[in-house]
C-alpha cells in the first residue's frame, strides 16, 4: 500500500508540481510536496496538520524534540508551533515525497464527539505538539482512494467529503489518536488558544492587543499567557515576532524587498531592532542572510525550498504557513 501511495504521489506530482516542488490537490487541505535535493533549514510555524513521508527523509525539531522521519512515516503537529526542518534525503533519481493533510478542527470535533474518546497516554503525550509515527495501513489506504478520485473528476464533489472524514477517523483512532484528540475538544485549552491563534495570525503585522487575544481564547490575561506558551511554547509577543521574521524573510528572498521595506511591511517601526532579531532567529543580518541563499540556489529555486503557506493553506504568507510546505 506504501509503494502504491508513493507512485500515486509521483504521477500526480509530476504533472502538477510548481517550480518549487508543491502541488496541491483538488481536494481541499491535501497538497503534495517534492524536493529533488537535500535543503537548507527552514523556519515555519504550522497549522495542525499530518504528513505522510513516503520517499526520502527530513528532519524536524520543536525545542528539545528531534525527530527524523523516513519513508514510512508520519508526523503529526497537533498544535501552532514554531519549528525547524531540513530535508535531508533526496534527489533526482529518488525526490522526497511526502502528502500533507491539514487537520479539519470541525471534522475532529464532529468524529471526537461521535466516538466518545477520551485523551488517555502518558502526560509527556498530551504536552507534545509534535510526534511521528510509522504510517497505519488504514490511514495509506484513506489517502490513495482519496487520489484515485483525481482520475474521475466527477466523483470528487460526491466522494471526497466522506473520504477525507474517514481519514481525519483513521487518524484519531490510530497511533496518533491522542496526540490530536485534544483538537476536537471546543472547550479543551489547545482549541481555545488554536482561536487566538487565528487572530493573531492574520494580524501579525498590528499591534498586539494580549487582553483582546485572551477574551478571544476564554481566559483571563494571565491564565491565556499560561496555556498559550504551554501549547505553542511561545508567548504571544514571541510568536508575533516569530510570524513577521519569517515572512520578512520571505518578503527578501522571493519578491526582492530590501530588509528595511521588509520590517515595515510586516509590523516593526525600527529597522535596527528588526535586524537584531533576525539575526538571533536566523544566524546572520538580513542582507548576508538573502545573499548567502541566493548564492546557494545558484539562481535556482529548490523544490519544497521558499514556500510559504497560506492557511487555510495561497502563494504563501505566514499568516497561513503550512508549508513552507515542506513538510
């Protein structure tokens, strides 16, 4: 079934892939992910979301976590957290490949409350917002029949909805169940700080306004800031920063802004300040940092390389980042 999925991907990735590598399904929340080469570390928050890696390896760290994934494997983000990545295993001959599937909060809820499932597993489970298990046969199967709908178009309004349903069940019932159970809990504390989150994202670039964010969340300011870095192991403040680096950096290498434009653009009032703080999250200046990938690509773009999701999933601004896809 493994082998079936991945040339599934292939076929599909070869005839619709952009020049970075991304092609996304005609299904809604699905989109596929080739590199040909092994790529440079990536910064990317993420929207909760599952990957199955059929071909190929990648690295993934969130704080002290470190996790390489292999053929085979699948990883879970049940949470918007910061992280780093690196495909480490890949080439022409033998891209990696791997499917990534946006986690629906609505159909968690939906399938959480219809399966009366309790979050159960050892404490360290429940914090961890990252996790990567080897893919269940169930979860590949869901996903292949879900691509061989592409070869009849007409069936996709039909069958998808009931498909994709049966995935997100394959998903929670299975090895990762707990690790995104939480997801489907309206009233659990990773779904309310997952409703700040929103907000903040798609207002990065203002102001932040923490009580607003808290009265959005159902909590009092000291108890949101509390569960907030709990669940994203950021404060607000952090995560805000986080979100306008990363697509400050984004703003220098794909659309040629200098970094002054750039810390405008995404909020900051004092360059200096910006130039700072970039530094501290990516290891150089902005302009050593832009000059040093664009002698790396060699002019080129890599595959699976400057992709920035829109969330609900757009040529990407970090306001919906699933990919720097690149998952």
């Amino acid at each position: 079934m493994h082998l079936d999925l991945r040339d599934a991907l292939h076929r599909f990735v070869e005839a619709h892939a952009d020049p970075a590598g991304i092609a996304r399904l005609p299904i809604p929340g699905l989109t596929v992910v080739r590199a040909t080469a092994p790529t440079e570390i990536q910064y990317e928050i993420f929207h909760p979301l599952v990957a199955l890696v059929v071909q190929g390896s990648k690295r993934v760290t969130l704080g002290d976590q470190d996790i390489v994934m292999h053929a085979g494997d699948s990883l879970v983000i049940s949470a918007d957290v910061p992280t780093r990545s690196q495909i480490t295993k890949a080439s022409v001959a033998e891209p990696y490949l791997a499917l990534v599937i946006d986690l629906d909060l609505a159909t968690l809820t939906e399938l959480t409350m219809e399966m009366r499932t309790s979050v159960s597993g050892p404490p360290d489970y429940l914090q961890r917002s990252l996790w990567s298990e080897p893919t269940e046969a169930e979860v590949s199967d869901a996903a292949l029949r879900l691509l061989r709908l592409l070869d009849r178009p007409a069936s996709l309004p039909v069958l998808q909805g009931q498909l994709l349903r049966e995935l997100h069940y394959w998903l929670l019932a299975g090895r990762h169940g707990t690790a995104i159970q939480r997801l489907g809990r309206p009233d659990a504390h990773v779904s309310r700080i997952a409703r700040a989150v929103a907000v903040l994202r798609a207002e990065f670039t203002q102001p932040i306004r923490v009580g607003h964010l808290a009265s959005i969340a159902g909590m009092s300011p000291s108890s949101f800031h509390q569960h907030f870095r709990a669940v994203t192991s950021l404060s607000p403040l952090q995560f805000q920063k986080h979100l306008r680096l990363v697509e400050a950096r984004r703003l220098m290498r794909t659309e040629n802004l200098s970094a002054s434009r750039a810390a405008f653009e995404v909020g900051y009032e004092s360059v200096p300040q910006f130039t700072r703080e970039y530094g501290r999250l990516f290891g150089l200046p902005p302009a050593k940092d832009t000059r040093a990938s664009r002698e790396q690509d060699g002019g080129k773009s890599l595959e699976g390389d400057e992709l920035l999701l829109n969330s609900g999933s757009g040529e990407l601004a970090v306001k919906d980042q699933v990919t720097a896809l690149h998952v």
